[in-house]
C-alpha cells in the first residue's frame, strides 16, 4: 500500500469521524458544517489548480540551468542560503509557496535547498510578517520569533543533506 494512500485514507476516516461528531450533536451542525465546507471546497480548489498548472509552466519556462547553477544539488551551503532568501521573500499562501518547491525540484534543485526553501517560506514569509504577524503581536516578538527561528532552514538543510537524497 502507496504511502499517499495510507494518508487519503488517514485523512478521510477523520473527516468522517469529524462528521459523525457533528451528526451527534444535531442534524443541523451536520448541515451547516457541510455547507461551509462545501463552499471553501469550491472556493479552493480553482486555486490550487492554478497553482499546480501554474509550477508546470514556470517549469517549462525557467531554464533548467538557472535552477541548477543557484539551487541545484552541488550549490552547497551558497544554494542553502539562496533558497532560504527566496523563501523569505515568496508572498502567497501553500498555493504559491510549494507549487515554486515542487518546480524547483522538478527542475533540478537539490533536496537540501528546497527543504530550505519551503521551511524559510513558512517561517520567513516577509509579507506574512509585516502583514499579519506584526499587526497582532508585539513587533518586537515578531522580530525575536523569527531570529530565533533563523538557524531551522539550515540545521533542517544540513540533516537533508546527511540523510541523502529522498
């Protein structure tokens, strides 16, 4: 059995169990809750399309030798560092975010960096920091979360590169 089966089906029995949760409290929860989930079903889904055929053109479009020369595998700790500046600096949501990870990889970017990559975009996403994170806490929080969180891309890049290619 495919891993991404074990997770579908992982993910489904919660969704059900969820759902009978639901039901035993009323009908009407039931209903409600599947409404709103049927709305952001609706709402989602037309982006993430775009965001996955969107990673297949921007493939097809960047020339594999750029992915490689600043994000390939023998970029080393310069490809790290450069991956963890461009997650820090990619704006979006998972859409955005993963969709540039999985068109780095396609093209040929190594393990380490893209690990850098995704984890500096969760982290470090400059515009969620600015945007979000500041206007509900304490700047000067925001600014010690994120120091403090800095080394993560790198130790996670390191122990990528220990554990070899997935």
């Amino acid at each position: 059995m495919s891993a991404a089966l074990i997770i579908d089906i992982i993910l489904w029995g919660s969704v059900a169990a969820v759902g009978l949760i639901a039901l035993r409290r009323s009908p009407a929860v039931l209903t409600s809750s599947l409404r709103e989930g049927a709305l952001d079903f609706i709402n989602i889904v037309p982006r993430v399309a775009l965001g996955v055929i969107g990673s297949g053109f921007i493939a097809a479009v960047i020339p594999q030798e750029i992915i490689t020369g600043w994000l390939g595998p023998d970029s080393g700790w310069l490809g790290v560092l450069t991956a963890v500046i461009a997650g820090a600096a990619t704006p979006g949501g998972p859409v955005i975010g993963f969709s540039v990870g999985a068109v780095a990889l396609k093209s040929g970017g190594g393990a380490p960096q893209v690990v850098a990559y995704v984890i500096a975009w969760a982290l470090f996403a400059f515009q969620r920091l600015l945007l979000w994170e500041i206007p509900f806490m304490p700047a000067r929080f925001v600014w010690f979360r994120a120091a403090v969180s800095l080394p993560f891309p790198f130790v996670a890049a390191a122990i990528a590169m220990a554990v070899g290619r997935p």
